[in-house]
C-alpha cells in the first residue's frame, strides 16, 4: 500500500519534500500540497489535490499523513491538527515557534497516548552524522568530552533577526548535539560579536561535556556546516562537504554549496524514506515532539538570557513515559 502524503508550504523546503515524495520515496506518493501561495502549490502538485487551507488538507480523506514546510509561526497549529486528526506528521523544524506551544503538542500526544509527530531535524540522518554517533557508541575515541560545532551561512535574508540565529539556526546544533552525545544540555552562555553575528555559544550537558557553537549567519564564502567530536583517547570529525577534490592550477579544492538544499540532499532524502517506513511499521523515529519541545525550549532560554552575557541554567518538566 502507499501512503497518501500532504504536503503544507511549497516554498524551498516544501518543494523539496515534495520532489522526494514525486521521485526518491518508495511506498508513499505525493496526494495534495498546500500553500497560501495558490499558484506554488499548483506547480508543486504533480496533479495531486491543492489546497491554500492547511487545515482542510489535513481533514481531507484524500490525505493520510502530513509533512509540514509551511513558516515556523504555522507549525504548532496544524501538528495539533494531525494530533487531533490521528494522521502522522513530519514537522520541519522547529516544532513551533514557542516552547509552550511545543509543550501543548507533547501534552496533546500524551493525552492520545501515541507519537504521531517527528520533527525534521534531518541531520540524524546525514551519513557524516551518522557516522559520528556510532563513534561515540562504539567506545573507541574514549569517554567524550567536547563537542565543536561550526554553522555558517553565506548571507542571511535582512528579516533575519539576531534571535532567528538561535530559533531558526541554532536549534539543529542543540538537537544535533543531544543526538550525538545522548546528553541533556543543563547550562548555555552566549559571547557575540558587535551586532549579534557571528556569536559562539557554550553548552554543558549532564555528563559535562562541553558544547561549543559557532553561528556566522553572514560568513560570506558559503553554507559550511561542520562538527567534531573530542574523547579522551581520540576525536572524529566531518570530512569536506563534497565527496570530490579537484586538482587544478598547482592546487587542489572543493566547492561549498550555497546552502542546506545540497549539503544535506541525502539526508533529506532518507529522513523522508524512514520516516515513511516507520508510518508502515506503526513506529516512530527519528526526533520526537518531546525532542522538539526541548530544543525549542533551550533556544528560547538562550535568546531570553543572552543579553545578560552570564550563565543561563537550563530547566525543562519531567519527561512524560511516552517518550523514554
Ligand atoms: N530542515 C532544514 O534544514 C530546514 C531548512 C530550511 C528551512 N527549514 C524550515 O522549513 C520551513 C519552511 O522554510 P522555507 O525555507 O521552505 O520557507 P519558504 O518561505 O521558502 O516557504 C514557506 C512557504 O509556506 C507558504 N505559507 C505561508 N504561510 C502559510 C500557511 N499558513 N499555510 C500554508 N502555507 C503557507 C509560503 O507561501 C511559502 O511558499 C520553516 O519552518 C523553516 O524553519 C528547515
């Protein structure tokens, strides 16, 4: 059987999304898209149904599970819709613009008692990533104690404020950090440049290790993701973003891709296949609301202490059983 997919927001993530459930996706296809964008949505449905209300794409009968691209502010309203709905989800990041409105998607699953919303923090599924969390669980590069995280951007969009930096950016090194280490973050300190960018960011978790993030939003040559994981008998990092080298006028190179789209195509693509599959399987995995609202949580703590400059202590509510 394949599973009727809808897809809300056909912007640069939607339409992605929509092209690997068209193309790349076995054992689901692409039902309806959404968008307030009329016209979007038609050249992103491939003669599926369109729609310019998310809400009746998540009520049609035509459509059995929703991937939400649509903007951050949306996401919280209609992951409660396929809550309430019954109709597994896959929410972009963040899971919603606040951590209250995170915390009402953990309450409403609870109270169904089932996980039908996984958020898209994508880089649990990049081979780099992967690669590195077997790492950390074989043993071999020791008990870890650091964890350096570089994000850099080429140029942000002038609506990108300095707290978009830690929302909208930083929240893939929090999830991505929790992941790899197995760790809660319990403090965070914030040191910026004049006018916000670039600033770093320093993480403990409940282990100890500490979590250092660089966020350049206006880095100039490129997108440049990169991370690397330090034990006490060894560390692992990425290697070059490209899986090439060339050798050209006495030097040897490799390109940056102008943002997340490229550098990230295979993990967007298998984040949209096991998701799928877990659908089939009535499981869930990859990251949960509870990982979500967390995430969400931690950033907005960050953003409401950064000014101060001291040392933010990181607090959450005990984690419900439906997500131990
Ligand atoms: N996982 C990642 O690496 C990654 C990367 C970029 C963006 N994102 C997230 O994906 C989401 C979309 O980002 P984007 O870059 O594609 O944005 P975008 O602006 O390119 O696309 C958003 C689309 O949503 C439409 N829209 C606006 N309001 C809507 C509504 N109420 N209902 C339905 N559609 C609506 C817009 O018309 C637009 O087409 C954001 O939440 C962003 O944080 C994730």
């Amino acid at each position: 059987m394949s599973l009727a997919v809808g897809v809300i927001g056909t912007g640069v993530m939607g339409a992605e999304h929509a092209r690997l459930l068209r193309d790349a996706t076995s054992g689901a296809h692409l039902a309806a898209v959404c968008d307030a964008d009329e016209a979007r949505a038609a050249a992103a449905a491939a003669g599926g149904a369109v729609f310019t209300d998310g809400m009746a794409l998540i009520a049609s009968d035509k459509v059995q599970a929703v991937v939400i691209a649509s903007p951050d502010a949306t996401h919280a309203q209609y992951a409660l819709a396929c809550v309430a709905a019954g109709k597994p989800v896959l929410c972009e990041k963040p899971i919603a613009a606040t951590a209250a409105e995170g915390l009402a998607i953990v309450q409403a699953e609870t109270a169904l008692g089932s996980r039908l919303v996984t958020v898209g923090f994508m880089r649990r599924f990049d081979p780099a990533y992967t690669e590195m969390q077997a790492a950390r669980i074989s043993g071999n590069i020791g008990t870890p104690v650091l964890l350096h995280n570089i994000h850099r951007n080429a140029a942000a969009p002038a609506w990108f404020t300095g707290a978009m930096a830690v929302t909208n950016s930083l929240v893939h090194e929090i999830d991505i950090s929790r992941w790899l280490l197995g760790s809660e973050m319990v403090t965070a300190q914030v040191t910026s440049a004049p006018g916000g960018d670039p600033m770093l960011v320093t993480m403990q978790t409940d282990k100890g290790e500490i979590v250092s993030t660089e966020v350049f939003m206006n880095a100039t040559y490129g997108y440049h993701v990169h991370a690397q994981l330090v034990g006490r008998l060894g560390s692992v990092e990425m290697a070059a973003p490209t899986r090439t080298l060339t050798n050209l006028a006495a030097a040897q190179s490799f390109g940056f891709p102008p943002n997340w789209v490229p550098r990230f195509t295979d993990a967007y693509r298998l984040q949209m296949q096991t998701w799928v599959d877990a659908v089939a399987m009535g499981i869930h995995v990859g990251a949960s609301a509870w990982d979500g609202y967390v995430t969400t949580s931690i950033a907005e703590q960050i953003v409401d202490g950064m000014a101060a400059g001291n040392r933010i202590d990181l607090t959450f509510p005990a984690r419900p059983a439906l997500y131990a």
